[in-house]
C-alpha cells in the first residue's frame, strides 16, 4: 500500500503502523477480494516492509514533534483562558466552602462563606486569613479557593 508523505494526509497513520512500520491486515479483507489481497506480490511487499522499516524512526519523530505541538497548542489555550487571582493584605475575601461541612440549608446552602479579610501573604498564590471579628483561620490557602469581597 502506497501512501504518499504528506503532512495533511498524515491521519492515515495509527498506533500499529507507528509500532510495526506497515498497516495491519483486516481479517474482512483475508475473506474477501479486496485490491489489497488481490494485488499482492510477495517480493515488492518484502521490499516495501524492509523501506517502511528504514522509515519507521523518522514516523515516530514526526508523530512525537506533531504531539509535543499539541500538547503546547493545548497549554496555550489554557493559560489564554486563566485569569490570575492576586489580593493584597486587607482585601476582603470568600473561601469556598468544605464539601464536607453541612450547613442547615443542605444543598441549597451558598458555596461561598465569609467574608474573610487577608491576614499574610505566604507565597504568590497562598494567603492567610482572619475574620472580621480578628480570630485567624487555620492553615493558609490558595488563591484558586478565594473570591474577592465586594462590598
């Protein structure tokens, strides 16, 4: 099977050709004449095994450079779409609610409680928090979990 090199046709290539260097043969095609069956000689397909062979690690260099494109077309997209959430000291804040404290409303309960002011900034994305009242709340917490307040 003849299939020319070309990067826009290139989705005839799976898993097995990658692996094995040619395609698989379908039991289907075995029972019935398919060109592919029909046409078969066995000294040119020795001789195209052995070429797709000497091909087979320029395959999977370009399937790895095409994957590792995706995988930064992928991360580009995301990191177009986050929104950074930085609050400064005395900003007031939310913090999402733990999934398991029940509140007396049960599901119909907001999922944001607080307010909540910023006590310290521990890293770029970690704060520690204090009520309104001053009693600080235990451990810090990340930013992906706070809200800003607005009053």
């Amino acid at each position: 099977m003849v299939v020319p090199d070309n990067p826009e046709s290139d989705h005839w290539r799976n898993p097995f050709s990658l692996v094995y260097g040619s395609n698989a043969l379908l039991p289907v095609e075995i029972y019935t004449n398919t060109a592919r069956v029909t046409y078969y000689y066995e000294l040119a397909n020795e001789q195209g095994l052995r070429l797709n062979l000497d091909l087979l690690e320029g395959k999977r260099v370009v399937a790895v450079t095409k994957m590792s494109k995706y995988k930064q077309k992928v991360a580009a997209y995301y990191d177009k779409r986050v929104r950074s959430r930085q609050f400064l000291v005395i900003d007031l804040v939310l913090r999402g609610r733990q999934a398991s404290v029940h509140g007396k409303h049960g599901k119909l309960e907001s999922s944001w409680e607080g307010p909540y002011i910023i006590r310290r900034i521990v890293g770029p994305v970690t704060y520690e928090l204090e009520t309104l009242e001053g009693r600080q709340v235990p451990r810090s917490w990340n930013a992906c979990h706070l809200r800003k307040y607005y009053v």
